[in-house]
C-alpha cells in the first residue's frame, strides 16, 4: 500500500509530544552565569571560526557562549519534534580581506515528513566597513554575531515561526558602540486563540524577566515591522521585536537568553500540539499559497535579509528562511 506524504506527516508526528516533553525534562532552564562558563564542543565549527574575532577581543567567550547555548538548545527542540528528521550541518566562510578572515557561519538544516523544513543558523562575522542599513555608522569597523531560526512545518495546522537574537558593535574606542537585538513572530494559515495567547504569554513572560525587556512596546514594534504594506495585512498574529538596545553592562544580554529560552518551549509546545493534527488536501494547498506571503516579507523587507547581502553573509543561509515549496 502506497503511503501518501500527508499520511506519512501524521504518522511520524505521534511520537512528537512524548519526544518534546523528553526535551524538555533534559533541559532545564538555565541563568545568564550558567550560560556564559559553558565548555564548547571543539569540533564544533563556529568555534573555529570566531577564534580570529576572540584572540583580538572583539568578541568575549561569554557572548558566543550564550549565543551557542541558545542555537543549541533550539535544534534540540526540532530533534525532539521531529526525531527522524534529515540533518545539513555546513560551515561557511566570509570572504577574506587582504588575506585577513572576517568570520563566517553555521546552518542546521532539517527536513523531514513533521518539519518539512526548519533551520538554525549561527554566524559572527566582522569587517572594516559597517554595512548601515540607515547609512548612520557606515564605514566604521564592526562584528555583528546571531543567532536565526526558522520553521515551517508540513502540517498546515502547525504555524510558521522565526526567531533571532543577535550583538553588534560598530566602531573603535570610546565611540564604540554595543547594541543587542531580536525577537521572534509566529505566522499560522490557522489560527488558534490558545496557541497565539501562549506565544505571546511566553514573550510577555521573557521581557518581564529582564529590565531591558519592555513587552508592550516591543508587540507593538513586532506588528509594525512584520507588516506587508502590498497586500495590507500583517505577516501573521505577531510576536516581539526589538533593536539597537545599547548594551551597558554584561548581563544585558540576558535577554537574548530569555528571548531564545522562552521560544523553545513556546513554540515546540504548540508544535507538539499541531502536528499530529489531521488534515486535507485542499487545506495542504491552502497552505501552500499561504507561504507566498512569508516569502514576499523576507524578499522584499526584511530588514535582515538585507544586512545579511550588504555583508557578505552566506547565501544559502540568508535564504534559508525561504519555504521549501510554496505557490503563488
């Protein structure tokens, strides 16, 4: 009997909630301290590739540790909900300047019959020339280093959803700047009250855990920037959002961890939930088309798209966050 990718869909999701509870009783939430005395993985690449950026003090080894703890703790998170999942681990590295490295990055790319194609990319790259988007700082010295993850599930009752956290620091000596940003949105073709009041309950419950979070006005910024102004909707039922937050002591970049940490849980618990959802052809179809309109945002005003080109990113990871089919 000949199985159809719908059914193999709902047949590889029923382990989904068991594995996600698993993950969550190994992971534990963790404190800023914990997070930044982490041992890496010296096989890991972007270890590698951020010695340069180290050993020159541009980048502390707590600042890279929470960003690994957070990327990692993610792609645990789509292992548990899709545990036979096919894995692309590749490492990229920016171009040299003058035979000087300037970074690079890692994509974790799965697809499987549950995430059908779902990324976490981690990156620290610097340069000579800050690549402003709003042309303030242009030309200035800079090292940017995130963390960007991206989903989209098989099921069309299970949500798409993007989260990022990211450092940047522009400039030299007693001009240097230090900023942190990030957030995360969830975009369903259906919508449950119950998963986007959870979403958001766990952004809320984030910002409330740091004094730089302020999560009234970071919905409100979230609904701004993920809007489309050509089709005159917003990209999905929101999230949080934020940007150059100046950093003015070590522990502000706890909020990155709050951000990264609470997403996991958030969205695997609504992952878990959907999946296992039945559903039709048509609304398979429906999702399809559904995907357009992330694809539109990304294409034409993401803001990180466009940072990721003018710096000399990885291709194949700026787009990553594409869908993997979609229709127009």
């Amino acid at each position: 009997m000949t199985v159809s990718l719908d059914e193999r869909a709902l047949l590889a999701a029923q382990s989904s909630a068991e594995s996600y509870a698993f993950f969550l009783s190994r992971n534990p939430r963790k404190n800023f301290s914990e997070t930044t005395h982490l041992d890496w993985d010296p096989q890991d690449p972007i270890w590698t590739l951020a010695q340069p950026a180290l050993a020159a003090g541009r980048l502390k080894p707590a600042e890279l540790n929470l960003l690994g703890f957070v990327r990692n703790l993610n792609r645990e998170m789509f292992k548990a909900i899709d545990p036979l999942g096919d894995w692309s681990i590749k490492s990229w590295n920016k171009a040299e300047l003058n035979g000087s490295p300037q970074g690079g990055g890692v994509m974790s790319v799965v697809r499987g019959a549950v995430l059908e194609k779902s990324a976490v990319n981690m990156s620290v790259v610097w340069g000579p020339s800050y690549p402003s988007i709003e042309r303030e700082y242009s030309g200035q010295p800079y090292l940017a280093a995130g963390v960007s993850l991206i989903s989209h599930p098989y099921n069309p009752e299970a949500p798409i959803a993007h989260m990022n956290i990211r450092i940047l620091k522009v400039g030299e000596g007693d001009k240097a700047v230090f900023w942190i940003g990030g957030g995360g949105d969830l975009t369903p073709m259906q919508r449950y009250s119950e998963d986007t009041d959870h979403f958001h309950a766990a952004f809320k419950s984030a910002c409330e855990n740091h004094r730089l979070g302020d999560y009234p006005k970071f919905k409100q910024w979230c609904d701004e920037y993920f809007y489309i102004p050509h089709r005159g909707e917003p990209r999905g039922v929101g999230g949080i959002f934020f940007d150059y937050l100046k950093v003015e002591q070590a522990d502000d970049l706890a909020l990155l961890l709050e951000v990264g940490q609470h997403f996991a849980r958030a969205y695997g618990e609504i992952l878990a939930r959907r999946v296992q959802t039945p559903f039709t052809a048509e609304l398979k179809d429906k999702q399809l088309h559904w995907r357009g309109r992330y694809a539109e945002f990304n294409l034409v005003h993401d803001r990180g798209t466009r940072f990721g080109l003018m710096s000399g990113g990885n291709i194949e990871a700026i787009f990553a966050s594409l869908p993997p089919v979609v229709k127009w």
